[in-house]
C-alpha cells in the first residue's frame, strides 16, 4: 500500500471517530462529518465505494496501530495482536520470566477497573465496532454493486468477530455488554444472549454475502475466514451434537485451500518462516507489514521473539512455555523445538519460546487465523457430538504433519478429548486462544504447583468459574455511562 493512500485511510477514520468523555457513546460523535460522508457517497456508486473502501483500509490498519487507547507511550498497546497474547498471559500456558510490558495481565491486574489494560481493551474493540457501524451506515443493504455488497459483508464479519471477543472478555453470565449498531445504541448491559444474537446474525448475512468474492490479499476477509469465525462462535457456544457438527462443518469449509507444510515448523526446517510471513500457505487471515505499518518496538516480534532484538531478545523478557505443557510433547514432535531445551545454542533459559521469530527488521507480518486452528476446532467439536472416529482423523491429519511419528489415535470419550485439547495448547501457544479456551473448558489457573517455572510475581492459583477470569469494564467508562448499573465483580 502506498503511503499517501494509507494515510488517507488513517484520516477518515480518525474523522469518525474523535474521542468523547465515554468510551461507547458513540451517538454524537462527528455528526457533521458523517453528514458530509453520507452526501458523498450518495452522487455516485463509485463515490461511495471510494469512501467506504477507505474507512475499511482505515480500520484494517487501527488493527495493528501503536497507542490505540491514546494512553501514551504503551508498548503492549499495539491492536490486537497485543491484546490476543496479553490474553495468553493470563492461562496456564504462558511464562513470563519478569515483570514489565504484558506484566499487568500476567499478573491479573490488567482486568480491575482503573487498569490502563482494560481501558485500552475496551477503547479498542469499540472503535473498531464503531468504524464498521460508520461505514455501513454508508452503505444501503441493497447496494447496487457487487464490490459494495461484498464491502458490506466484510464490515459485519469485523463487527461480530468484536463483539465476540467484547462478550467473552466482560460478559458475566447473562449480563452483557453496550451495543451499538448502524441504527440503534443500547448504552445499558445488554443481555448477553442478544449480544449473541447479533454476532451470529452479522457472520450468517457476511458468510452468505460474500458468496463469489474474490479477495486481493489476505488481509482481508472472504467466505473461508468468516467460515473460521463461524467454527469459532459454535465451538464456544454450542449446546447439542448439532451445533457441535456446524462447529466441525464451518472448520473443514474454512480450511479448504490452504495447505500444511511438515517442512515450516521449526527452526531447522527448510521452510521456516518463524511465523511472520503472511505468503505462509496456512494462513487464512493476517496483517501485512511494513515501514509504513511497523511499531518496531512496541510490536509482537519485539515483545515476543527470543532471538530479536527487542524485549524479550535484548532485555531478556523471555516468554516462556509452562513446564508441564513443555514436557508433555513427544520428542519426536518438531514444535518441541518451540521452547528451548537446557543448554541449548542460543543461549537462552530452558522452556524460553522458539515458535516466534521476525526474520525483518520490525516489519514481521500477523497471522489471525490459519489452518492448524481449524482442524482442532473441527476434531474437538466432532468429540464433543460424539464422533470419535471423525475426530481422530482430524486430529491425525494435522499432528502426523507436526510429527512423524504419530500414530491415528485410539482413544475416545474424554480421553480423545483430551488429547485433543492439549495438541490445541501446543499448536496455538501464544496466539491467543489460551485464556479463552481455559474458561470454554471450565477450568481453573494453577501455576503455583511442585516445580513450576512460572515467575513469583504471576505465581496465581484461581479455581475454574473465577471471577478473575472476566474483566471489569473500565472505570472511566463507569463514570460516564449513567447506564451501566453495575460493573463485574473485583
């Protein structure tokens, strides 16, 4: 993307959506220029596709924008990525070897109220909703071109895959979360079963809608990708073997055309990509970056790469693998390559992340969704409806890639399960699923056990079901919204 397009991106959206004393209250912001927008996208279907495909490249790059809270100089603000790994950092998963940038949600105290974590968190996933309502108010939902039509089904899938991490983040039971929409604004706690309502509403019309399209990069969404989050709303959500086999059905859709390589694992592989290239055939969904685009230190690599030159590579705040999930992989599987052995090479603590590495000067790229994720999804939903053998399949058809050795699994019931689960754990290590998946499975945060390798200051045990594991909404947010009664609990 060139430089002057991008930066007129950038100032569209910004246009849209100015700050106010309240994080949500998004009704009268930039009512004149919203006006000016709607005239011209108006004159002409070409005028319109104009405006609208600027605000979407816009909000693609606020995804990956440095200081998305405006709180300063906050190097674990930087847009999702950041948000998906601080989200790890509260599992059982992830170590980190001391105290400094991502230390507020190791330790927990990102999710109480006057934390600048949870301030940031909020403010993130409500302007990206709010950049989506904004350009679908632009668009009607009869729009006269294709690329409109498609436009606006990417807009909603943006929007339901906000709101889902929004309901699983501050969701407490059936007490929800603001909602806002092109058309209407709830400022209360809207019941979290009408939060869901509208995310599984927003990705059937985006999934249907974009029936036909054909993207120019994986940056942004098509049928497949909404396929994944489909898959990802069913697995969290379903309540009968029917919803766990929509769960399985989306996953095998969404995978479709992307391949696994046995030879991009692991650092000694001749493929080996350290999983910051966005041309990896895996990939379904992800954010290319550049000079342009880089936040250099206050990114993903510099936090999380042991070998790069930021955080954790010069300052040595490694980013570690939990002990026990370490020590559970097979010897012959390459991601035990993922997490560094005692008296390694490279001169690194033991159980220090190798999965992770920019071979670019800050200008490694994201990966939000990729195959791996799908077959897991599709062999755990397939367990959970009861076909076992369904499920074994799946997961052999992804492991064997990872490690020659596997074998077709011959369990079942709970035990096929969890294998399955602990093969996700592996897989997935530090791209944001852990926490998630911690509160999907109904199970607790133990860290505190006999030879833990977690750091003193993050040595938390919390039983499953903790109110420790939502997060309170942030207390500005209290203060100006007369509307939200009551926050979650301390």
């Amino acid at each position: 993307m060139k430089r002057i397009s991008l930066l007129l991106s950038i100032s569209v959206v910004g246009l849209l959506s100015s700050c106010s004393d309240s994080y949500t209250d998004k009704d009268l912001r930039s009512d004149v220029s919203q006006q000016q927008l709607q005239g011209l996208a108006a004159s002409s279907p070409e005028a319109l596709l104009t405006i609208a495909s600027g605000l979407e490249a816009g909000n693609n790059f606020f995804l990956n924008d440095f200081n998305t809270a405006g709180n300063g100089n906050i190097h674990d603000d930087f847009g999702l990525k950041s948000i998906q790994f601080g989200l790890d950092e509260m599992s059982n998963d992830v170590v980190q070897v001391a105290n400094h940038w991502f230390g507020n949600y190791y330790r927990y105290t990102g999710r109480q109220e006057t934390n600048r974590v949870t301030d940031m968190v909020w403010k993130f996933y409500y302007k990206v909703i709010f950049n989506m309502n904004s350009t679908l108010k632009l668009i009607p939902s009869d729009a006269s071109t294709s690329e409109l039509r498609y436009l606006r089904a990417r807009c909603k899938a943006i929007r339901g895959f906000a709101y889902f991490d929004l309901i699983r983040i501050y969701g407490n039971g059936e007490t929800g979360i603001p909602m806002y929409d092109e058309n209407t604004s709830r400022t209360e706690r809207v019941p979290t079963s009408e939060i869901k309502a509208l995310i599984i509403s927003d990705l059937m019309s985006a999934y249907d809608e974009l029936d036909g399209y054909s993207r120019p990069s994986i940056v942004q969404l098509n049928k497949n990708v909404v396929a994944g989050m489909l898959s990802r709303y069913y697995l969290e959500y379903a309540s009968n073997s029917s919803e766990y086999q929509l769960a399985a059905q989306y996953a095998a859709e969404a995978r479709t055309g992307y391949t696994l390589d046995p030879n991009n694992i692991n650092f000694n592989d001749a493929n080996w990509d350290g999983m910051c290239n966005i041309n990896n055939p895996e990939w379904l969904w992800g954010a290319d970056l550049n000079t342009n685009t880089s936040t250099y230190y206050a990114s993903f690599f510099s936090n999380v790469g042991s070998l790069n030159p930021g955080y954790a590579g010069l300052l040595q705040i490694f980013k570690s693998g939990d002990k026990r999930l370490v020590e559970s992989i097979s010897a012959t599987d390459k991601r035990k390559d993922w997490f560094a052995s005692a008296g390694n090479g490279f001169g690194i603590p033991q159980y220090a992340n190798l999965k992770f590495y920019d071979f670019t000067d800050f200008e490694g790229d994201y990966v939000f969704m990729r195959a791996a994720e799908m077959y897991l999804n599709e062999a755990e939903a397939l367990a959970l409806g009861g076909d076992d053998a369904g499920a074994r399949q799946a997961l052999y058809n992804l492991v064997s890639t990872r490690d020659a050795a596997y074998t077709l699994s011959s369990n079942s019931g709970q035990n096929l399960l969890d294998e399955i689960r602990t093969h996700r754990r592996i897989e997935l290590w530090g791209e944001g699923f852990a926490f998630y998946d911690m509160k999907r499975w109904n199970q607790g945060l133990l860290r505190n056990y006999s030879g833990t390798n977690h750091a003193t200051f993050g040595l938390l045990d919390y039983p499953a079901g903790s109110v420790k594991f939502i997060f309170q909404i942030p207390i500005l947010e209290m203060n100006n919204n007369i509307d939200i009664a009551q926050n979650n609990p301390f």
